[in-house]
C-alpha cells in the first residue's frame, strides 16, 4: 500500500508543478497590442486566473481526499497486519506443542510396543 499512496502523492505534486509552470508560462508571456485594450487582456487574464485556481483547488481537494482515503486504509491495513502477526505467532507455539506432543506420545507408543512384544516372547518362552 505504501508504493500507491507514494503514487498519489506524486501525483499531486506533478499536478502542482505542471500548474505551477502553466501559470508562470502564462504570467511571463508577452501580450500582443494589436489594438485591443489593455484593461481587458487584463480583465480576461484575472478571470483565466480564478478559472484556473478554481479548478486547481478542486484538483487538490480531491487527491487530497484520495490522501486521507488511503491513510486510513494503510493504517486498517497495518492493524490487521499486525494482527494476522500475532495470530500467526500463537499458532507458531501451538504447533510447537502439538509436535512435542506427538513426539512424547510416539515414543511411549513404541515403549509400549516393546514392552508388549518382550511379554510375548516371555510366554511363549
């Protein structure tokens, strides 16, 4: 999870960057005069500039929201990782026990044989 929330947050700062040289590339163009009045490029320009801020604090509300999302979905993520960790860890030492267990039991199940074999061979002798 974390490679996806490094992507959206790479995301949101190329979002940013490319704004940001769009504007400044904008900003720093020379205006042609070919007779039209300065106040209006003007006017066009600021009403070019809320549109575009506008639709660049939706761009950021929203991978902002995305941000949020996969937070908390890491952070659900890592408690059921740790969770599935400490489970694993008691099924770990019950296993464990299981197989001790199981060598305990096998080793008196072939003393037992033997010893029943030995009575066996006692009286048939």
């Amino acid at each position: 999870m974390k490679d996806s929330l490094i992507s959206a947050i790479a995301s949101v700062l190329g979002m940013f960057i490319t704004g940001g040289f769009g504007y400044l590339t904008s900003k720093n163009k020379p205006t042609s005069n070919t007779g039209i009045d300065t106040s209006t490029n003007r006017h066009s320009l600021s009403d070019d500039e809320r549109q575009f801020r506008i639709e660049l604090k939706d761009m950021m509300l929203t991978y902002q929201n995305q941000v949020k999302e996969l937070t908390l979905e890491v952070a659900r993520l890592t408690k059921a990782n740790l969770q599935l960790e400490v489970q694993v860890r008691q099924l770990t030492a019950r296993n464990e026990s299981l197989e001790t267990q199981v060598h305990e039991l096998t080793t008196a199940n072939r003393e037992l044989k033997e010893e029943v074999q030995r009575r066996r061979n006692s009286i048939t002798e």
